[in-house]
C-alpha cells in the first residue's frame, strides 16, 4: 500500500489536473473528474519521494503551485511534538490523490506532519523537496523549515539539519531547539547540544515518554562527553534499566571514578542485549580494568583490539580506538600506536584531537626509520609505505625517505627504493625539487631492471623550469634507459646538445659491439699523449679494437705510433701491444684476452654502470 500510494504522489505530482472548461473547480462542488487512487501505473523499485530526499534543493522546472507560503506563515507555530501528529494512512493519500492544485500544497504539508509524526524522515523530506520545487517561497516560512531540519536529523544529516534549524525566528522555538540539541549531539559538540536543553524542555516534557527518549538519551550522552556525570545520572533516574541506559549509567559512574558501580552497570548488559551494546559493555569493562590497574597496557591493547574486531563504525569505535591508543603509548609500543592512531586520523573526525594525535604518530614514525633502528629493513620499508601520508611534512619528512631509500638501494633493494621515491616525487615535491628526485628515480628503475619505467618517470615529471645542467642530467638517465630499451637513436637524440654526450654514446656503441660507430665516435675524442689515466687508457684500448674489428691497419698502426711510449711504463703496455700490432699478427683468443685486460674504468663513468645493469 505504501509503495502504491507513493507512486500516485509521483502521477499526481508529474502530471497536475489543468483548470480547463471540463474540469476547473467551482464553488458548487468538487472538480467533475478527480483522479483516482485505485489504478497506480507499474510499481516502481524507489519512490518519488525518496529520490528526491537525496537530491539537492534546486528547482528543476519553473514552480507551478505557488500561494501556499503565506498561508502556512499565517498558521500557529508549531513548538513541540504535538506537530507531527499521524493520521491513518488511507486518509492522508486520499487526501493528497484527489486534491485539486489550489490544495494539493496542503495536502503535501499534511502528509509531511503524518509521516514525521510515524518517523518516516526519507519520505517526508521527499515530499518537502518537492513542496519547494512547486513553491520557492516555502523555504523562508519557519514551519517550512523546521519540518525540514526535523527530517534532516531524523534522517542523519545532522549537519544539514543544524543549518535548517539555526534561521533567526526558530532560536527560541522549543521543538528546534530540541531537535539542535539531537544534531550537535551527533556531530559530536556536547556543549553545543547542552546550551540547547533549557529552550527545549518544554518540547521534550510535552512529549509520551517513548518519543521523549531519544531526546533525553541525547542530552546524557552530551553531558556524559563533557564530563557532567553528575547531571547525567540525574537525568538517568527517570530512565528505565534497560542495556542502553545501564551502559550510560556505567559511563558515568566511570567518569566519577566509582569503579565498583561502573562495573556492575555493565555487567548488567547481558548476553540478550544487542551486538554494539554488547561491544560498548565490553568497552567499559576494560576502563574499569584499565583504571584499577587491573590490566596492563601491552594486555588493554590485546583485549580492546578484540573488541574494535567485532565491531566496525560509528562512534563506538572511535571512543575504543581512543582508548588503545593511550594504552598503546602507555605499553611504548610504537607499532600499535600507528595502527590505531593512523585508523584514527584516517576515519574518525577528532577536531582539535588530531594534531597532537599526528605529532605523537610522526615521532614515534621518525623513531621506527631512523637509520640506527633495529627493526628489519624489510620491515622498516613497509611501516614507511604503510603510513607514509602521515610522514612529516617538509624537509625532516623528505630526509626521512631519502635516508630510507639509501639503505634500500644500499641493500640491493632497487624496486622498493623506486616505490618509495616514486610516492615523493608524485604527492610531495613540488616545482624544481621534482629535477634531482625524478633522476633518482629513474636511476633505481633502471637498477630494478625496469627501464619503461625509467623513462615513464622523467618525461611524468617535466614541466618545472628546471636549470641547464638538470635537464642534461634527465637527458643522460633517459640516453640510459632508451639504449637499454633498444632505441639507440632516440638516445642519441637525447644526447645531442648534452656535455660529455660523446662518453655516453661511446659506452653505448661499445656494449651493442657497433665498431663502425664507437671507432667514429672514440677517433673525435682521444686524449693528449702524456699522463694516461685509466679512463683515457680505457678509451685508447677501445678505440684500437675497432680499428682492429673494421680492418682499418693505416689508423691502427697510426695509434701505436702516437701512444707506444705513453704506455710503455703502464701496467697495460702488453694489452696496447697486441691490440695495435699489424692484424696479420694476432688472432681472435688474443684480442679476446686483451679485451679481458682493458682497465675497468669507463669515459661514462656512473652512466656505464646504469647500462650494465640490464642487457641492452
């Protein structure tokens, strides 16, 4: 019936009766034809009503029923529950099917009283939505506005409500008033919802103690979270021992720290009682414990980590997750204080709580990395990911992770150092900072074996006015990871303006064995004849063996006649000599061995290391 009856308020709401010839109300009588309830169109899966209790109060089309603020403004002011009176189900959507649109406002305004009166907030705010799409002026009418704050807070929207309560004639008005308190009471302002008893006493005593309940309920909870315990057990005489009241009793008993009472009014909830009181009973046995020293930390953390298990949301879990985490500083485990506290700063809003919350969290985070902590590296490197958003902010946080991911690198842990950077260099540096982390960044992907990844990094990352020398180091690492990918000439054009791009081209051409190409390149770049270091030796030795590859004896024998002496009192003198002897004269093992033999030392320098590390 109730579906059915929401349907015929969408039909009658879609498709208004027109005032035509046929069917205009007279003063004689009703309309010729009225629609009629019994034949709904197909039953549909959410009603009208309900729809629009979840979209914004916006006007949609142009209003079609205006006329109906001024009468409303003109009727008694509704101070208390007496308001929302039900009516019979059938009487309220006859009513609304067969009204006219001179009276379909009233009846919507009807319909609204009833269905708040039954607690049906969803469909009453529905109904409201659409009563101010017809009719804009409603929403500056106090009893508009009042019935709409009402079905907020009765529907959650506590702070919606709170807004649509707070207009200047509805301060002194007791039903807003006691329905302020219910929604600062929620949103988690106990002085707030406090300030607002007085003023709605007389809407709460007016009320049958069932409907009185959740307003009192409210006004002990605000004073039990600001410490009045006394106000709340006066309040809580008149409230029956039931599991709900019982568990308040308890709370505040706790909070006088009557310990003995406390725990009898909650061992009173048993077993019957339902699952979240259960859970809050549970909670306030462990206080009890904890305040009698009872139970030790490192146990309270166990037992109410236990508790929170079995019950997820709302504000219970707060007050327990507040509670670990005291006993999980008192038991100095820095573990299970970022467990708690993270979940804490992550899901719950704590105000003012949470900055001293983060401190403590980022201290005992910076205790946990810091290079001399004894957790293991592993270990150290998930607790970072884990928590990382809660890290420090600025320069200690960005050390922190640079240190990190030194003793990753230094462990061999190139992956995980890239993930780890790779967070910084997306969520926290900014401008010119992103130049030298993104080439480390890269540098690791090309380490971890992952150059696609390399390049990925850097070209993400451009954009900042980076200075000369930073780009040419980007474009060294990107040389890097494209050659290692297998595109030699899109390295090559990276290393066409960079200094020293020639070293860099040469170790290239040197791992792919291109002697053509590394013989061109080494001949435009060879060093002065004296003082040979290894790097220059390196690059003279290279440059003999692809001569030797390419056959070319004029440029070979020119070679051993420039460097035959620079290199006869090093240690590579015998490797020089069979590389630069006529080609006739030696054969494959030997140019081989003296391959083999050539100083380690590379013209690229770092650069040679990166392209080594994954087969180009």
């Amino acid at each position: 019936m109730r579906l059915v009856s929401l349907i015929a308020l969408a039909s009658a709401i879609a498709t208004p009766l027109a005032a035509t010839r046929a069917n205009a109300p007279s003063a004689a009588g009703p309309p010729a034809v009225a629609p009629s309830p019994a034949a709904p169109s197909a039953p549909q899966p959410v009603s009208a009503a309900v729809a629009a209790a979840n979209a914004p109060m916006a006007l949609a089309s142009a209003p079609r029923f205006r006329g109906f603020a001024p009468v409303l403004s003109a009727q008694p002011a509704l101070v208390d529950g007496t308001a929302w009176a039900a009516r019979p189900e059938a009487e309220a959507w006859s009513a609304l099917a067969h009204a006219t649109p001179t009276t379909r406002q009233a009846a919507r305004w009807a319909l609204v009283r009833s269905l708040i009166g039954k607690s049906r907030y969803p469909e009453a705010l529905g109904t409201l939505q659409i009563m101010a799409a017809d009719d804009p002026d409603l929403l500056l009418v106090p009893a508009f506005q009042l019935a709409r704050g009402v079905t907020l807070a009765g529907f959650g929207r506590s702070g919606e409500a709170l807004s649509a309560l707070s207009g200047p004639t509805l301060l002194g008005n007791a039903e807003a008033c006691a329905w302020r308190l219910r929604a600062q009471e929620a949103l988690g302002n106990p002085a707030a919802a406090l300030a607002e008893v007085h003023c709605a006493l007389p809407a709460i005593n007016h009320r049958a103690p069932l409907e009185r309940r959740p307003f009192a309920l409210a006004a002990i909870r605000a004073a039990l979270d600001d410490g009045r315990w006394l106000q709340a057990l006066h309040w809580l005489k008149r409230q029956p021992a039931d599991g709900e009241a019982n568990i308040l009793r308890g709370r505040a008993y706790l909070g006088k720290a009557d310990f003995g009472h406390a725990r009898t009014q909650f061992e009173k909830v048993g077993a019957a009682a339902e699952r979240g009181q259960r859970a809050e009973a549970a909670l306030g046995l462990a206080m009890v414990g904890i305040a009698q020293r009872r139970i030790a930390p490192a146990a309270a953390v166990r037992q109410l980590g236990a508790i929170r298990f079995g019950w997820r949301g709302d504000d219970l879990e707060r007050r327990i997750l507040t509670v670990e985490f005291a006993q999980a500083q008192a038991a100095h485990d820095p573990a299970a204080m970022l467990r708690t506290g993270s979940t804490l700063l992550r899901y719950c809003k704590l105000g003012a709580a949470a900055a001293p919350i983060l401190s403590q969290l980022q201290q005992s985070l910076t205790t946990m990395l810091a290079p001399d902590s004894k957790m293991p590296l592993p270990d150290v490197a998930g607790v970072f990911w884990e928590y990382r958003e809660i890290t420090p902010a600025g320069a200690d946080g960005d050390l922190l992770a640079v240190h990190l991911a030194d003793r990753l690198q230094a462990a061999g842990l190139y992956a995980r150092a890239a993930e780890l950077l790779q967070y910084q260099l997306t969520a926290r540096a900014s401008d010119v900072a992103k130049g030298p982390l993104s080439v480390r960044v890269a540098t690791l992907r090309i380490l971890a074996g992952d150059p696609a990844k390399a390049v990925e990094a850097l070209r993400n990352s451009s954009g900042p006015s980076y200075s000369q020398p930073m780009v040419w180091d980007r474009q060294r690492v990107e040389a890097v990871a494209l050659a290692l990918l297998g595109k030699t000439d899109a390295a090559f054009a990276a290393l066409a303006d960079v200094p020293d791009g020639a070293a860099i081209r040469a170790e290239i051409l040197w791992r792919r064995r291109d002697w053509n190409g590394l013989a061109t390149v080494t001949g435009a770049s060879l060093p002065a004849k004296v003082g040979l270091s290894e790097v220059a030796q390196a690059t003279i030795l290279r440059h003999a063996i692809a001569l030797a590859m390419i056959g070319r004896e004029d440029k070979l024998q020119a070679l051993r006649t420039r460097y035959q002496a620079a290199f006869a009192t090093l240690p590579s003198a015998g490797v020089f000599d069979v590389l630069t002897s006529p080609v006739g004269k030696i054969d494959s093992a030997q140019i081989s061995a003296a391959m083999a033999a050539i100083p380690s030392a590379s013209p690229a320098g770092v650069y040679a290391d990166l392209l080594a590390s994954t087969p180009g």
